[in-house]
C-alpha cells in the first residue's frame, strides 16, 4: 500500500495519472463527496493490474488543505480482463451487424425495431430513423398483416420462425418479397431477413412457363389428333389462360390476285371483360401495309418479333393500337414450311406489361407448333384435293387404266374399264389382267408385258375383249411403281380405233391440201404432199431421206437459220415469209408455217408454207397502179383547182357588179356555195388520196397524238393521253383519224377546254377512248355522224375516220352523254394491239 504521494505517482500507470488527479482536485475543493476510480497500478512482479480505488480525505489541516487519505484498493484485473473480451466481441459482432448482406434486425414483440443494420436501408431505401420512428408492421403489405401477427404471436411463446415470407413497402411504393429466420429472447427478436423478391419472380416465373407449357403439351396433344377450327380455338383459349393476358388471337396472311399482302383474324380467346373483337369488319381482309402496320409487316415477314407497351411504338402505331384499349403486346410470326403463315398475338389492355425473354422464348415455341400444325392441316387439305383429283382424273380419264400387284392381278382399276368392258368391279378385282385379253392371245400378252418391264419393247398391241366378246383395238403400255406402299405394275390401254380412223382423214388431208406440206424428223423429209412435189418439180424419191439443205430449198440461209431458232424457242413458227427455191431454179415466195407433231412417240416437224409468188406479183402491180392514179389524181386535182380559182375571180368580180338589191344575187349566192363546196372536196381528196395504199404498221398511239397536238388550232385546250407506250396495228393514215377526233370535238364541242385520250382493255378486244368536256352529241345523232355528208362542215371527216379504222377490222362508236362531253370508243381487236413490242393477251392478265 502506498505510503506517500510519491508513491503513488510512481506505481501508477501514466495515462492514468491525469485522471486520478483531476479526481483528487475535486474532492479536495468538496465537488465529490469521496475518490472513486479505476487505475492501472504496477505489481511488484512489474506486470500492470487493474485497481479498483475508493477513499476520502480523513484529516485537514489549518488551511483546510487534505493531509491524509484512508481508502481500500481492490484488484479488477480479471473484470477488466473479462469486459475487454466482451468488447472486442461486441465490436466484432457490430462489426458484422454493418457488413453483413442479410436484412439483420433486433426488434421486441410490440412490433418496434430496435436495431438495423445497413441491409435494411440498401433493400427498401428507408433511412434507420425512418424505419425505427414508428411500428415495422406500417411496413408490411396490407394483404401479409394477419400472418405477421400471427408469427409474432410465435415468437411472444418463444417459438422460432423460420422461412416466414411477407411483403414489405419500399421508399418507391413499390413491394418486396423477404424471408425470415426469427428467434425470440423474452420480448427480444433476433431476426435474420432476406430479400428474395427476384427468387420470388423467378420462381412465378417459371410456374408461368411451366403453366404455358403444359398449355403446349396441351395444344400438340390435341392438334395431333384434330386440326378443326374448334380444336384450334381450345388451344387458344388454353394458352391465353396460361399466359394471363387480356386477349390472344391469331390473324392468317393471304395475298390477292394482284400481289397485295392482307391479313384476317381467324381465332381468338378473350379473358373476362374483354371485349372480343373476332367479328369486327376492320380486321378481316386488311391491307395491313396500308393501314399503319407497314413497319409489322416488314419484321413480322422476316420473323422478327413486335412486342412492348405501346407508348413506346411509332405514334401511329400507338394511335391504332390506343383505339383497341391495348396498353401492352407481343406479337410472334407463324411460318409453316417457311412460308409466312400469319401472327399469334397476346395484348394486354388493363396495365402495362414487361414481357420477359423466357415468356417471349416460350410463345415462340407455341408459334412454331401451330406453324407445323397449320402447315400439316395444309398438307392433308392438299392431299385430300389431290387424292380427289386423281380419284376424278383416274375415273375420267378415257384410256383404260389398270393397277396390279406384281403377280398381275388387278388390284384397282378405272370407270372405263367397269363401263366399257361391262363387268363388275367385284369380278375383276383379285384376277389375272390377262382375262381382259382374247383368250388366244393371253400368253402373247404376258409375254409383251415381261418384255415392257425389260425395256425390250414400247407397247403391247394385243387388244382387249369386253364381257360381251367385243375386240377393242389398242396400245398398252406397263411401267413399275408403288401403289400404296407396295411395289405394283401400272397399266394404260389406249383405244386406238379413232386414232386409225384420223391417220386416214389426216392423210387424205395432207396429199389433198392447197399449201406446200412437209413431214420432217431430225431435219429429213419422211413425207411430202402432193402440192409440195408439184409446185416445187421434184418427184418422191428424189425427196424422201433428205434434207432443206440436200435440195438447197432455203434462197436465204438466214431464213433458215431465223425459223430454226424460232421453232427451238417457242416449239412452233408461225407465218414467217421466206424465199425458196424450185428443182428450175426458179425463186418463190412463201408463207411459212411449222408445229412439232410425234409419230410412235417420235419427235417430228410438220411445216406448212403458202405459195404467195403471184398474190406478191399482182400486190406489186396494184401498188405501181395505184401509185400512177394517184399521180393522175394529183395532176387532175391541181387543174381543176386551177378552173376553182379563175371561178372565184369570176365570183368576185359579179359580187362587185351586181347589186345588192338585185334578184340576181340569189343566183349568184349558190353559185358561191358551189364554188366553196367544190373547192373543199377536191382539197379532201389530196388528203386521203393515200388511203388503204400503203400497209397497215404498229404506230405509237402517243406519239401520233403528240404529233397531232403541235398544231396551232389546239393550242388553247388541255390533251391528256394516258396510253403509255400503247402501240396499235393500224393503216398509216390513223394520225388523220386523230386528228380528224380532236378537231370535231374542237369545231363541234363549242365550250371543250379538256380532250382526254386513254385505253381500256376488255376480256376479247381493247378500247381507245377520245373523250371531252364540251355540250357531246345528241341522242338522234349517234349513228348517223359517220355516215357520209351527215354534218355542218364537209361531212366527211367523221365517216373517212371509220372507213380508215375499218381498213384494219377496226371499229368506231360515239358513247358519250348528250350535256357531259362527246366520247369515241375505237374498238381494237386483241391481236392489234401490245404494249411497247410485247403482245397483250387480255386472258392472261
């Protein structure tokens, strides 16, 4: 025991010192009533103790300073020792308490919290305070609150709890799903929580695809068996419910006879007041590039996806879409066999909805099933129709059709062989096919079919006998092949009686015929008729087994060379003129025609040619003739136009002598008249003196229009063409016919500041339309303004235009309405007219 101050500041630990004295100073100057402290002291073995130091002052002296100090010192080395521990082990286990992922929590049973750690502010982003400030229950999801209470009541019977789950609020007001382990300690809890929101998700998740899975078991179990419009629509109706949305459908894709891409809802499922749009005329038949759904069409076609909530769409898109209550949708092609089948679709028109990559995943599989199940119900749709085609074609057809097993019993045959040969089907099925031969000739007939099956030989001449003894002549032809699944012979008996009857008529005909006729195969002659031997002066033997090019037929090797390519290209040649040479040298000119025939299953070339020598020589001589009238018509015209004029000198000089009151000016007025009417007809003779001369040609419909327009007496009305590069066969003078049309709706239409000029193209004949805006043609008139001298001016313009259409079978109608506008309908045969150098054949539009 210290005996001094001294002492004591040498035994005592210094950190401690400083304490000590403020302690003594304060007892001295009477602020505590007695010295208490702990204090490190050295022990006598050097080690440092903990003591435990009471005491008071006991004796003052007369200053009233402390003299002397009587207290007890006790050792607390092993409490010190012991609260060390603990606080390293409470800092350790802070420590852990603020690192720790889990949600920890120190609460008492009235459901207040008593410690948090950090978890619990980084989970539901409330402050500790926050969270600490009034009852954790506030938190805990209106729905969860009876089971909480019922835990809590657990816990108060000191009873864990574990794997407890409810909901508690976030900052954000959104929920999150924890999990909790809970120990009670009196009214203490000890609780361990974790945010299993996302396991929670995960696990709804993947009961939402199993759910939409067993819905796809359930759809290939039942499309399996039943591909019915009623078997679709309960598997619609099973995986819209599996995936919970407001509606499913699926729309199937078509294109109509022009290539236009349109779209039908075909199927739909709708939950609970959802109002179900299959009946709605707005999606059936729906042009759906056109309607605002271009950008669909685009990445549906290419198997693409559209899904989202549709504030995110395209504005129009969301302005359709907004109109049918739908706030969410995905969107999933169909294809079956590669080829774009249609659309599964599933909206959402109550809230908005985040479709995830394993829902989508999954709705792909759907789509894929009902793609191979649409694509298998096409199939069987097809094959029943081809199964009823060959069913109507094989009892149609009349050549005698025969299946057999490979022992040549008949297995199936067609209604020409029940019909004709008059048995039952019953007394021929499962007997020899030789029975339908005449008995004497059954085994020749076995024998041509062994010989068939070889490839020793084409056909079985052998005929077959009806029930009744009757001979039918015919050639029959056996190939191998399988007939449901098993290997069979296919026989074909064609009756030949007619085909006998027309080799005769055809042989009549072609030694009879008027034209040059020719059978060729592989280039040589085989036959020739008699008209070929006559015009050219050959005999028969000097043509038969050789060639065009053996006799030097072809003038012009191009001519060959240009029918040859032809006949390659198209299988036939067609009215070619070419120049041919006779046995004398002499040249004639023909018409040439040629078809590809088959003679016992050969390749031949019939050919056909005109001899046109003479009909070119008087054409010819016709032209040159005509060519000399018109000179003499020429000269004619210009002398008496010569008399025309020295008459209007004469006119005029009258009309200046003769009076104004005079009876003689009647006279002299239709002495005018003539003059003016003769003067007029010889001037229209110059223009169509041409007429029917030269040859019909193809003219651009346009360009002649065009043409036409440039004179000044149109230049003050709109000419619309929309022919294109419409081109008609036509005579040369078809620019007067033009001409002639815009004129008279000039001169006759009055008020006409618009000639429009278009084409139309009927089912056996094509019509070009000049139509305008002027007062048009009274009822009266229709007909009778193409007759000639009909008319205010010379009335011959309307009736030559149809006399120059009609030169090439052409033909002209006035159609409009008497009020509206006159309106000319030529009408144009289907082979006169083509668009650019292409033909248009209207039947194949």
């Amino acid at each position: 025991m210290p005996t001094s101050i001294q002492t004591w500041e040498r035994l005592t630990h210094p950190d401690d010192l400083k304490g000590s004295y403020d302690l003594i100073q304060k007892l001295s100057s009477g602020e505590l009533p007695f010295y208490d402290y702990e204090a490190r002291m050295r022990h006598k073995n050097g080690e440092w103790v903990w003591i435990h130091d009471r005491g008071n002052v006991t004796e003052w002296d007369h200053e009233g300073k402390p003299v002397r100090m009587v207290g007890t010192h006790i050792n607390i080395s092993e409490r010190k020792r012991a609260e060390e521990e603990i606080r390293k082990k409470t800092e350790e286990l802070d420590q852990f308490f603020s690192v720790a992922l889990d949600m920890l929590c120190i609460a008492n049973t009235d459901a207040h919290f008593l410690q948090l750690n950090p978890a619990w502010e980084l989970t539901l982003g409330w402050t500790k305070d926050e969270l600490m400030a009034g009852k954790f229950l506030d938190f805990v999801h209106p729905e969860d609150i009876n089971a909480t209470l019922d835990a809590i009541s657990q816990l108060v019977e000191q009873k864990e709890v574990i794997n407890f789950v409810n909901r508690y609020r976030c900052k954000d007001g959104t929920y999150r799903w924890i999990e909790w382990r809970s120990a009670p300690v009196g009214d203490t809890i000890y609780a361990a929580a974790r945010d299993i929101t996302e396991k929670r998700q995960n696990e709804e998740l993947l009961i939402h695809k199993e759910n939409i899975l067993d819905a796809i078991s359930f759809a290939a179990t039942t499309l399996m068996s039943s591909l019915s419009d009623d078997a679709i629509n309960d598997v619609l109706a099973r995986i819209g419910r599996a995936v919970d949305p407001s509606r499913t459908y699926i729309f199937t894709h078509s294109y109509t006879a022009e290539g236009r891409s349109l779209i039908s809802q075909k199927y739909e499922w709708v939950s609970e007041g959802i109002s179900p749009q299959l009946d709605s005329p707005f999606l059936q038949n729906l042009e759906w590039q056109n309607a605002g759904y271009e950008r669909w069409a685009s990445v549906l076609m290419q198997g693409g996806i559209i899904s989202g909530n549709i504030s995110d769409f395209p504005e129009d898109e969301y302005e359709l879409l907004a109109m049918q209550d739908i706030k969410s949708l995905v969107v999933i092609p169909i294809f079956s066999h590669k080829d774009f089948f249609g659309f599964i679709g599933f909206d959402h028109c109550i809230k908005d909805h985040e479709w995830t990559h394993v829902e989508i995943e999954t709705l792909e599989a759907a789509a894929g099933l009902l793609g191979a199940s649409f694509g298998r119900r096409k199939a069987e749709e097809e094959n029943m129709i081809r199964e009823n085609n060959l069913s109507t074609f094989f009892n149609t057809i009349e050549d005698f059709l025969f299946i057999l097993d490979m022992e040549g019993r008949m297995i199936k045959v067609n209604d020409t062989v029940i019909h004709r040969l008059g048995y039952r089907m019953e007394e021929l099925i499962g007997e020899s096919v030789l029975m339908v031969h005449p008995e004497k000739r059954r085994d020749e007939a076995g024998e041509k079919v062994a010989e068939m099956l070889q490839g020793t030989c084409d056909f079985c001449p052998i005929p077959l006998i009806a029930k009744d003894g009757t001979q039918i002549p015919v050639e029959t032809r056996v190939v191998a092949g399988v007939w449901d699944g098993q290997p069979a012979l296919f026989g074909v008996s064609k009756d030949i009686s007619e085909i006998t009857l027309s080799e005769e008529k055809f042989s009549k005909a072609f030694q009879s015929a008027g034209t040059l006729m020719a059978i060729t195969i592989d280039r040589i002659y085989i036959d020739v008729n008699k008209r070929f031997l006559d015009t050219l002066g050959y005999t028969r033997n000097e043509v038969i087994g050789r060639s065009s090019s053996d006799l030097n037929l072809f003038v012009n090797e191009g001519d060959r060379e240009r029918v040859t390519q032809e006949i390659r290209e198209k299988g036939h040649c067609e009215k070619s003129k070419i120049l041919i040479r006779g046995k004398d040298g002499r040249i004639l000119t023909g018409i040439f025609s040629a078809d590809i025939i088959h003679i016992q299953d050969k390749e031949a070339l019939l050919t056909i040619m005109n001899d046109v020598t003479e009909m070119i020589r008087l054409s010819d001589a016709l032209i040159s003739a005509n060519k000399k009238l018109n000179l003499l018509s020429s000269i004619t015209r210009h002398d008496i136009l010569n008399q025309v004029q020295a008459l209007f000198l004469v006119q005029e000089l009258l009309d200046e002598k003769i009076p104004e009151d005079s009876s003689v000016r009647r006279e002299l007025t239709l002495l005018t008249k003539a003059i003016d009417t003769i003067y007029s007809q010889i001037n229209f003779t110059k223009d169509y003196q041409d007429m029917g001369i030269a040859s019909p040609d193809w003219v651009q419909v346009k360009a002649v229009i065009m043409r036409e327009q440039v004179n000044k007496i149109f230049s003050d009305i709109s000419i619309e063409v929309t022919t294109g590069d419409l081109e008609i066969f036509v005579d040369p003078m078809f620019s007067k016919v033009c001409y002639n049309l815009m004129e008279n709706a000039l001169r006759h239409g009055q008020r006409v500041t618009r000639i429009t000029v278009s084409w139309k193209r009927e089912v056996d004949y094509g019509i070009l339309i000049f139509e305008d805006d002027g007062v048009g043609v009274a009822e009266a008139d229709k007909k009778r303004i193409f007759n000639r001298g009909f008319g205010k001016n010379t009335g011959l313009g309307l009736f030559l235009t149809a006399e120059i259409l009609s030169i090439t079978g052409l033909s002209i109608q006035e159609t409009g309405e008497e009020g509206k506008g006159a309106r000319f309908e030529i009408r144009v045969p289907m082979n006169q007219y083509r668009q650019g150098s292409s033909f248009y054949f209207d039947h194949l539009q």
